[in-house]
C-alpha cells in the first residue's frame, strides 16, 4: 500500500462532518498527529494582536472610568481563540459577539432572579448560556465563563446588573476590531472565515 493510500485510508475514518472543516493541509497533518509549527510571523502576529486587544481594552477601562468598562477574565480565553486560532468555528465573530452577550444577559438574569444559592446560580448560568449559545448557533466557549462571572463576580459587577451587559459586548467589540486587523497582517482576507 503506497503512502498516499494510506493516508487516504485514514482520512475515510475521519467522520464526514470533520474531514468537511479540516481545509489545507497543515491541517490535515494536525488532525493525523503531525504538528505543525506556527511561523515566527505568525507567532509575532498573535502577540500583537493579543496584546493590542486587552491593552486597549485595559487603556480604555482607565482612561474613561465613567463608562464602566471592563477586563474581564474570560476576554484572556477570547484573545487565546481569537489570535491564536482564528479560523476556529468559535473565533469568529459571531460566536464572540453572540456568545458573550448571550452569556452576559443568562448571568445576570440567573443572579438577579434565582435563589441566593451560589451552587444554583452558577451551575444554572453555565449550563443555560451553553445551551442558549448552542441553539443560537454562538457558541464561544469563554462565554460560559461570562455568565459565571455575572454570578460570582464582585460587588461592582453585581451593582451594574444588566449594565454588565453594555462592558462585556464593547470589550468584545474592541477585541474583534483588533483581530479584523491583526489576523489580516500576514493574509489579507483571511479572517473572519465567515460573519454569519
């Protein structure tokens, strides 16, 4: 059996629905084993766009304390999907948007309106926002981390209630700007794979 034989034996094993998103070849070679190394442009790019977003988000924050904007954990985890990752299903944007003001909405809601039993509200919260961004088709991951933080968040993010809305989707606005930027350094047009 010859080499490509072979690999075409074990991409028939891959479900359909996977062998449909895994596009180029580097990725081909990731899902069969084979990692691929990132290019010092590319792992420059990343750098800057995650520092650019949460430095400018974090600029922002001091700069007009008025606005009550926020940095909050899970923008850490957008910056992961969105610099380093950006052509994943959960990178674009409107997984980001969607998902983090699907989850901010779900937190706040479940803390305002539930029981004062922290392992209720925030199991609740989680589990609602992952289901909600599922049915919604935005899942994004560091979303189920937005509606928790909604819950067990500090003083100030309780007192703002359905203002925490308003931070968490112009945080998350402020990272897809960055990243309509910096992931299109290298390969113009190569992000966002698709808006819908």
């Amino acid at each position: 059996m010859s080499e490509q034989q072979r690999q075409q034996e074990e991409t028939n094993r891959i479900p359909w629905t996977r062998r449909v998103l895994i596009s180029n070849r580097s990725e081909r070679r990731r899902y069969h084993g084979q990692r691929v190394r990132p290019s010092p442009a590319q792992l420059l790019a990343a750098w800057l766009g995650a520092f650019a977003g949460i430095g400018l988000l974090a600029t922002a924050v001091a700069l007009f304390p008025e606005l009550d904007l926020l940095v909050i954990g899970s923008f850490g985890a957008s910056a992961v999907l969105l610099y380093a990752a950006p052509r994943a299903p959960f990178a674009q944007p409107r997984n980001l948007i969607g998902g983090h003001l699907i989850s901010a909405l779900i937190g706040v809601t479940c803390y305002r309106y539930l029981p004062d039993l922290s392992m209720l509200q925030e199991g609740v919260a989680v589990a609602t926002a992952i289901v909600a961004m599922m049915l919604t088709h935005t899942v994004h991951p560091p979303g189920g981390a937005t509606a928790l933080i909604a819950v067990i968040g500090s003083e100030h993010i309780h007192t703002l209630g359905y203002g925490y809305v308003m931070p968490v989707l112009t945080g998350a606005l402020v990272l897809l700007a960055v990243a309509l930027v910096s992931n299109n350094l290298l390969e113009p047009g190569s992000y966002p794979d698709r808006w819908d």
